[in-house]
C-alpha cells in the first residue's frame, strides 16, 4: 500500500506574487489610443508626457502688491510713484528706476523689477500726498526693506521646456491631469483600459431580489469584485453566475477568453468533487492550484485560456469566501493589472502604525487582519476576523500585514496598508 503524499509546501506571498507578476507581463497590454486630457483619468499613459515650454512661462508674482526695484527702497518708508498697473494676463512695460507697479497675482513681473511688497506692506498715497505726487497712477509708500526676488515665481521654477512631467505606465490622477493641462497637452496617449471578464461558480448562489431557497446564500462577490475591477479603471464582461457542472465553466471561460484580457473566478479553486474550474481550464488551456502561506485566502489559481487565433487569457482564480476572495484581489488582482500595463506592480510600502489591541494566538502563515484608525492615531481590529465576515472589509480602513507566527502585543508597531491605496491601485 503506497503511503500517502506529503502535503507540498505552502507558497510564500512574495514567490506568488513574484510568478504572478512574470506572467502578466506576458500578457502586458500593447494598444494605446488617444483621448482628450478631460477624459483621461485613471488611465495608464502609454508614453511620457513632456512639456513643450517653461512653466510659468516668465516671471510672475505670487502675491497682490507692488514689484519694484529693491535697491529704490534703501529703508522703511520709502515712497515710489506708480507708473503702471498689470493685471494677471496683461505684459507691462519696463520699470523705471523710482518707480513701481501695481500687480497682482499670478501677473508677469515687468522687466527691470527684481521684488515685489505685497500690499499689507504697502500704503497707497492718493496724487497730492509725499514727494513727486501729481504724476501716473499715484504713489506708494512701501513700510519694509525688500529683499530681492521675494514674492516672485521665476520662469521655469515649477517645470523646465522639454522635461519629463509624467512617465509611461503612471495613473492618471486629477492632480495629474491638471499638470499635463499647465504644459499644454491637450491629449494623452493611453494604454486601452484591460478589459476583464468575471463569473463565480457555485449552484448555491443567487442575485440579490429573488427569493433565497433552503441552502443558498447571496453572491456578494460578483458585486465586489464587479465594482474592484471598476475602480482599478477596466472595462468588465460580467457573466453572471455559473452552474457546478464541467460543460457550463468550460462554455463560460471559452466566452471569457474570446473578449477579455485577464478572467476573475471567484470559488471552484478547492479539490472537492464540485469545483470544475481546475478540469475546465486544463480542458481549455492550463492551470496551476496554489496554496498561499496567507490567511484570509489560501487557495488560488494560475492559468491561461487558450484562443482560437492561438493567443490565450490569464486566468486568476480566487477562493470562494467574500474577504479571502476581497482580500486576494487586492493582493494578486490588482497586482497582475499593474503588471500588465507597465506600471510598479509593488504592493504600498505601508505606514508604521502603533497597535491598540492584543492577538496572541497568530496564525502561522502571514496574516491580512482588518484594522482602522481610532482617535489616538492607533489601531483597532475588528473583533472577528473570520474570511468570511464581510462586514469586517466594510468597517476597516486598511490591513494590517502581520508576518506568520508573530504575535501582536498593545503598543507593537505594525504595518498598515490602507485601502484607499490598495483598491485603485
């Protein structure tokens, strides 16, 4: 009688996503398109953008005041006639030695004047009132000593002509597009957005509104990885729920392989005599079962679909439970996606965190626990850390990676990766 197997090693974290990673980028996205600068947020630039002039493009002010020449104010006191007034948009003329210029801000510092007083600093004299009155715009009496180049924006100082203001394979956030806008781009080549097909498997699913049979329970994770992929800036096909039977997962990766890029399953990823999806794929292409040293979210799956034109889709599959499914995505999805459009496909660097709380008994592989911030600046974990307690990814703001076996005393510092940086990644 043969002895029975021993069970192969758990795969560390950082292997899967090292192998995850090369196989993405097999299968990294090509196609680019342009779209107005007003359209682009959130998708990958698929080149650098570089700037075509200097910006700003010439001295301006930063404050409302008077720009002058620095050495016409040897002391407190002194008083300048006013000879112009430029508003921002308008191009003055030179400055006289003697006299100022009323500006404002953001307008072009007029040449020969190396300052500018704001105007809390300064006193308007009507015409009548100091020496050389009667002439131009008035008078100003300027109570500082100015030090030259204060209160100006030097031409260049934010971008220089021809820089690099943006990299290929950088998402595109507001604060970015209004960026690309201030050195001119009115357009911006973009990767196309990944297109991801996504179904479950499981004949004990049903949608939400219809009546819940003896035994079912709602699919929450088409809903949640539906709306993950969205965030993350992919088009999805949504194909629904997909009965437990070999021809109906084989049909489902077949139609998800012919219109997609990458393919999501949630469930089927076990060894039970009802997960189809491991005999289906090898049916279709390959696949690879792996098995996490992480906690939510040990089982998951590898492979590629094979299309009629010989080209193929990555497959993911992800583990059934809605936190271990919620949590892989954020961990393996999103990295792939990343990886796939050129982008660092690294997980966040994470914040050093104090912990407001106790776990004793870790787990032994590393451990995802669901955290938020408390009003001490530590952190709090929710009381039941069960993959399948949903509630727990809706009332945290992050994760907490803890290594495997390391236990967690009150006042240990821990890593935290926050949400908001792992859900758009």
């Amino acid at each position: 009688m043969n002895a029975p197997r021993a069970p192969r090693p758990l795969l560390s974290l950082d292997d899967a996503l090292a192998r995850l990673v090369a196989a993405a980028q097999e299968h990294a996205l090509q196609a680019a398109e342009a779209v107005s600068t007003f359209d682009a947020l959130g998708r990958v630039l698929a080149e650098d953008v570089c700037s075509a002039l200097d910006v700003p493009p010439e001295d301006n002010t930063s404050m409302d005041g008077y720009a002058l020449r620095a050495a016409d104010v040897p002391a407190a006191g002194a008083v300048l006639r006013v000879a112009q007034r430029i508003p921002a948009g308008q191009v003055g003329q030179p400055l006289l030695p003697g006299t100022a210029a009323r500006i404002f801000t953001g307008g072009q510092v007029p040449p020969g004047a190396d300052a500018v007083v704001m105007q809390e600093q300064c006193e308007a004299l009507p015409l009548g009132e100091g020496e050389g009155s009667g002439q131009g715009l008035g008078q100003v009496r300027v109570n500082t000593v100015p030090t030259p180049g204060q209160w100006i924006r030097r031409r260049g100082e934010d971008v220089q002509r021809g820089a690099a203001v943006l990299q290929r394979g950088q998402r595109l956030t507001p604060q970015a597009l209004g960026l690309t806008a201030s050195v001119g781009a009115a357009h911006l080549h973009v990767l196309r957005r990944p297109r991801v097909a996504v179904f479950s498997t499981g004949d004990e699913l049903q949608m939400p509104g219809e009546p819940l049979r003896p035994g079912a329970i709602y699919n929450s994770n088409r809903f949640t990885l539906r709306g993950l992929l969205q965030a993350g800036g992919c088009t999805v096909q949504d194909l629904g729920i997909v009965g437990d039977t070999l021809a109906a997962t084989r049909a489902a990766l077949r139609e998800a392989a012919a219109h997609s890029d990458l393919i999501i399953t949630s469930g089927g990823v076990s060894v039970g005599e009802e997960d189809h999806l491991k005999p289906a794929a090898e049916a279709e292409g390959t696949l690879e079962n792996w098995q996490i040293a992480i906690k939510p979210g040990k089982p998951l799956a590898l492979g590629r679909i094979h299309r009629s034109d010989g080209t193929a889709a990555l497959l993911i599959g992800l583990p059934g439970n809605p936190v271990s499914s919620f949590v892989t995505h954020l961990l393996m999805v999103s990295t792939a996606l990343r990886a796939m459009q050129g982008m660092d496909p690294a997980l966040p660097a994470g914040l050093p965190l104090r912990a407001d709380f106790d776990w004793p008994r870790p787990d032994k592989r590393r451990e995802f626990l669901r955290a938020r911030l408390n009003a001490a600046g530590g952190l709090e974990l929710f009381a039941n850390q069960s993959s399948g307690v949903l509630t727990s990814a809706v009332w945290a703001d992050g994760l907490i990676d803890n290594p495997g076996g390391q236990a967690i005393a009150r006042g240990d510092t821990v890593r935290f990766l926050p949400l908001s940086e792992l859900v758009a990644r």
